[in-house]
C-alpha cells in the first residue's frame, strides 16, 4: 500500500466501475482459498447468494459467517465474508473477500456462483489497476505488486518491497519537483520578455540542473544490479566435455537435475536451473561440450552453448584437472576470456581429488574444486557472488530501478536535462530551455503514473496474475 494516510479526514476522489470477481489465492488444494469481489455495489450482488445477513449493511473491516448458495437454493459452501467499504479497501471501491474451502472443485464451483449474481470475471491486474486509478497507489507501486509476487530470491522480495513503500516514488517526486522549480525559474523571465527583465539566477539554475543530472545518474547506475536481483544472475558454465559442469550444476541445486555419465557429450542442449545464494537468484545454465564434433545434433549443442555465453551475466569455464592442459584448450580458454569482455569471466579447475601430476602445462585458476567430494564448494559459491556483483554496489538499503521501463524513462528524462544545461551554456533564451525542462518533466511522469496512456497501462497490469 502507498503511504498516504487514509484516517487523515481528506476525501478521496473514488470511481466505482462495475463488480468484478477473481480467485486471489493459487489455484490447487489447501486450506483456504480467497475469491475477492470489488466494484459499485459489490457487497449488494454478493448479497443475493451469501446467506449470513446482509453484508450492504455491515461494517468495514468486519467478518461474517454464512453460505454460499445457487440459484436453486443448494449450498456451495460454507464461507467467511470480509467487507472492506471503500476508499479502504485495496482497490479504493468497496470490496467483499470471500473465504472458502481450498479445493479445486469448490473454489470454482463458489466463483461461478459469484459470477451468476451479476458479477464479471476480472482481468490480469485489473484489481490492482483500479488501486492505481483510485489513487491507493502510484504506478511504480502498482509494478512492485507484480514484482512481489514473482520474486524468486530474498533480494528480489527486498527491493520490490521498498519499492511497494513508494521509495522510488518520492525520489521522482523529487526530481520533478527539482525540474518545476527550474521550470518556474526559466518561464517567469518568459513572461517578462518584452520588458528585457531577468528573473533567473542562471548560476542557481545551473547548479540546480547540474545536481539533478547527477542524481539522476546516481539512481540509473543501480539497474545493472537490480535487473540481477530481479531477474537473476544468469551464470553458464562452458569447457569441454566431461569437465564436470552437470556435476556442478547438480550438486549447488541438489539435486539430479543434468544427467551425469563419463561418456564425453551426454549433454546434448542447455540445461536451467534456478539456485539461490545468500539471497541472491543464479540462473545456472550447464551447456553442452565444446569440441569439434561431426555429430549434428551435438554441433547444434555447441551452438546453443556459445549463444548463452553471449547472454551471460558470469561466465564459468571448467577445466577438468585430471586431464593434462593442452595447448588447443588453452587458446580456446584465451578465446572464450576474450568473447566474454566485460562479462566476469571464472576460471574453474574440477576433479581436484584426482589432479592429474603433469605440471609442463600451468595455468593460473580462480579456484579449483571437486563437486562430487564437495572440496571448496562453499568458496566457490562465495565467488560467484562475488564476481556477480563487483563493480556494483548493494546492500540491504539500497534503493534499485529494477525496470527496463523505469530505466528508460530516467535515460530520456536525464537527456533532456543535459539538453537543457546545454543550450543554458550556449546562451539560448529561455523557451529552448522550457521545452526540454517540459519533456523531462514527462518522462518522469511516466513512472509514477502521473502521465499515462492506455495502451502503457494495459501492458503493464497484463502481466499481473488474475486475481490481483
């Protein structure tokens, strides 16, 4: 929920469109299962099939025992029934959530009554599209609520729910509030342009615009670290065959997940798994072997290996040390380190156990470990991290853009800014200024939901799940 205080006595402005209703809970067997009900008169269509007193009548915030019933009178089950009058609700309009069993079949069977009573199934995200439109919530917490329900890792849960606090949204507030300061400055001296009078401070401007481009700057150089902690560490792990890649991939998720033989090229594709770390989610990828191969199917292997080396986030190569370092593999590691650039690159020595006594061939490792024996598997999920997140700063407090969307905006809304610094140092008049001041204000605007079009709030809540 946004941070607004809804007991301060100020009069929302509340639109009730028509009821909608949607299971909230996963579908699947439990205990309980959630069907939420929200729009103009909600409580009183509920009312037609809930036997347990009127709940047009009741309360906000109280729970009331009854039973769902159909139209020829059988129950469906026995419910408790929440009523949330608006604007206290999370929508903002008055709400029912009904609680039923969790089974499959009488969860269903207590939304189709729902459904008869006049009620429409909702769309993905249309509850919490509403909250946007009733002014519970800004648009990037409105994404925070979606990205709250797919996080994968603790960090993820983290920086979707400082998000969801509106963290973000006050540091746009701030920068817009910086921008109509500037605005302000530029356009009163506009007003005044036939009377040659000066009303801006060019050097106070100048330093206001600076500071901003700045802070701007500051908040856009997090993403590369939020778009890890939301989406994950996409970590491959590359070398030749029987390196003991799908060993090590197996024994960080622990579990069989890549089958494992000493027959050279048994995997065939790219293998996935979600592992997490200290928080932190890696999406392992064990590929096939790289080898010069007639085989087709294992070219097309290879292939797929040196494509998800491309789109890698850390790049793992192992050397199995058992087998004595070849001058071929050696160029071939000096080619991968080369391809791979910026991305951090890991040099792995497996099968420590039985390192192989030829010493002609050295090469200086990252870190050398036996998976199936369990040797220095802790440090080499302490460097992974490690490697991940160098040159990036991160802790618990940071505040992180972890949205493509949001990262655009700041990019263009910061290229505006440098725009408007620009034409102050080439002595341009103050309406050059005022358009690109207009335009960053906009693009700001786009994060918060202040300015929005359809079309971008129809993509945003489609990938919400339904029910939400």
């Amino acid at each position: 929920m946004s941070k607004e205080n809804e007991n301060s006595g100020e009069k929302q402005q509340i639109t009730e469109k028509e009821p909608i209703a949607a299971i909230s809970t996963p579908i699947g067997e439990g205990g309980i299962a959630v069907i939420r009900v929200s729009g103009k008169e909600a409580m009183e269509k509920v009312d037609h099939i809930f036997e347990g007193g009127p709940l047009a009548e009741q309360e906000s915030h109280t729970v009331h025992y009854g039973k769902i019933v159909n139209e020829g009178g059988r129950v469906v089950d026995e419910v408790m029934a929440t009523v949330f009058r608006n604007p206290r609700s999370y929508t903002g309009e008055d709400t029912v959530e009904i609680s039923c069993h969790g089974g499959v079949l009488v969860t269903q069977a207590v939304l189709e009554t729902v459904l008869s009573a006049g009620i429409r199934s909702a769309e993905p995200g249309e509850f919490t599209e509403r909250a946007f439109l009733n002014g519970k919530m800004e648009l990037s917490q409105a994404e925070a609520v979606a990205d709250l329900i797919h996080a994968k890792s603790q960090k993820a849960v983290d920086a979707a729910h400082q998000q969801l606090e509106g963290d973000l949204g006050e540091h746009i507030e701030q920068f817009r509030q910086n921008i109509i300061d500037a605005k302000a400055m530029v356009e009163l001296e506009l007003d005044f342009i036939e009377e040659d009078v000066e009303f801006a401070d060019y050097e106070e401007l100048e330093k206001l615009l600076t500071d901003l481009d700045r802070e701007i700057e500051d908040l856009l150089a997090t993403y590369e670290t939020g778009r890890l902690v939301k989406h994950g560490v996409r970590t491959v792990f590359i070398g030749q065959p029987n390196a003991g890649k799908s060993t090590l991939l197996n024994t960080l998720v622990g579990k069989d997940r890549a089958i494992v033989t000493e027959i050279a090229g048994t995997t065939r594709d790219t293998i996935e798994a979600d592992w997490s770390y200290e928080g932190l989610l890696f999406q392992l990828t064990d590929t096939a072997g790289i080898r010069d191969t007639n085989d087709q199917i294992e070219q097309e292997g290879v292939k797929r290996s040196q494509q998800a080396l491309d789109k890698a986030d850390v790049v793992v190569y192992l050397k199995d040390l058992s087998q004595p370092l070849e001058r071929k593999e050696r160029e071939k590691i000096g080619q991968y380190q080369k391809r791979a650039g910026d991305t951090p690159f890991v040099l792995v020595g497996t099968k420590k156990d039985i390192e192989s006594g030829d010493r002609e061939e050295r090469m200086e490792f990252d870190l050398k470990i036996s998976a199936l024996e369990g040797e220095r598997i802790e440090d080499f999920k302490k460097l992974l991290k490690e490697r991940a997140l160098e040159n990036k700063h991160y802790d618990a407090s940071s505040l992180l853009v972890t949205s493509s969307r949001h990262r655009d905006a700041l990019q263009k809304a910061q290229d505006h800014v440098q725009s408007a610094l620009q034409a102050l140092h080439d002595g341009m008049t103050g309406d050059f200024l005022s358009i690109d001041l207009r335009a960053a204000l906009n693009e700001l605007g786009t994060i918060t939901g202040e300015i929005s079009n359809e079309d971008v709030l129809d993509s945003i809540f489609s990938r919400f799940c339904i029910g939400k």
